[in-house]
C-alpha cells in the first residue's frame, strides 16, 4: 500500500499537468465545462485544486488567462501592450468584467498600487467607433490614455480577464477574447519614434 502511494505522489503531478487548458483563440486560456461540480472526475478536480482552488463556478464567473501575446510570446511586463476589443467583442454576459495583472503566486502586483485592475464599471474612453483600447504596460501611457490603463511590472505577470454572469456564446467559446498586441512605435512631428 505504501509503495502504491509513493507511486501516485510520484506520478501524479505529471497527470494533473496534463490536463491543463491549452490556449484556444488569440492565446487566451480558459476552463468552460464543469468548473467546480466536478462529480466523479477526479483528475479533473485534482487539476483544479492544483492550479485555482476554490474557484467559482463558470456559469458565474468565467475566468480566462492570457498565455501568450499574439506573436505568441509570453507577456513582457518591460513591453508596451494594446488589448483592442472592437464594438462587437466586449465581454459578453449580464454581470461585469475585470481585467486584472497578478504575480506569478496570483497575487496583485506589488509594484502597481495606482490600479490592479480595470473594468467595465471604471470610467474607460471608447474610440469614436465604439472600440476599445486598453493599455497594459509598466510607464503609464499619455493622460488621454490613463482612464484605459492596467499597470505591468515585474518579472511573470499573467494576466486575468473574469467576466461575471457569462453569455453562453462565452461559456461555450463562440466568443473569445482579442489577442494582446505590441504598442506600435508612433512617429512624432520632429521625427523621433515612440510607443503609445
């Protein structure tokens, strides 16, 4: 029994691991069927307890995790991000959403305390064509801009989007996300290029 069990401790892990979500659309990662009623699914359940204990259900609250820029590169807390949602690409569902920055043990960013995190409910400025851009970076970006910005810092930032009392084109993935693009440099009138 005890040889058994060192077995299982042994190998476990790698099993839980193995259940871990890939990225779906525009590298965003997200856990849609059977979040928190697990039933008999042990593993399924292990791999929860193991990665987001005590998460809700995503009939409540559908949490995706960015795991990748659109290049498919980690996130860089030391670049310049745009997370444009077009008119038609807001979160969908009959709550809120929140975008927030963690460390990499899911804390809140230690180094960004003007803003942990930003949101349909906050005072955001939409383009004149009803988008939306959001700015997540370390240096915050113009005053126009500041109202649309989620601070960066430090080394393993991930990147958390909830949307609260998801639409089913959310839960059942008809709706994702926007992919995370790098700031494009903008030429100024001296000549000089700089990030937005």
């Amino acid at each position: 029994m005890q040889q058994a069990l060192r077995h299982a401790a042994s190998v476990g892990p790698a099993y839980i691991a193995a259940l871990a979500p890939q990225p779906a659309a525009h590298g965003w990662v997200a856990e849609r069927q059977a979040i928190g009623a697990y039933g008999s699914a042990y593993l399924k359940r292990a791999n929860m307890a193991w990665r987001q204990p005590g998460v809700e259900l995503a009939e409540d609250v559908l949490v995706l995790r960015l795991a990748s820029d659109a290049d498919g590169l980690p996130i860089d807390a030391g670049k310049r991000y745009v997370l444009r949602f077009e008119p038609d690409e807001l979160p969908p569902g009959d709550g809120f959403w929140r975008l927030a920055a963690f460390d990499a043990r899911g804390q809140p960013l230690a180094d960004a305390p003007r803003r942990q995190s930003v949101g349909d409910r906050d005072p955001l400025r939409f383009n004149p064509d009803g988008s939306l851009e959001l700015y997540l970076q370390e240096a915050p970006p113009p005053e126009a801009d500041r109202d649309n910005w989620l601070p960066l810092s430090g080394p393993d930032v991930n990147i958390l989007l909830r949307v609260y009392l998801p639409a089913a084109a959310a839960l059942d993935g008809r709706w994702n996300p926007p992919a995370l693009r790098a700031a494009q440099p903008i030429s100024t009138p001296d000549g000089t290029a700089t990030q937005q």
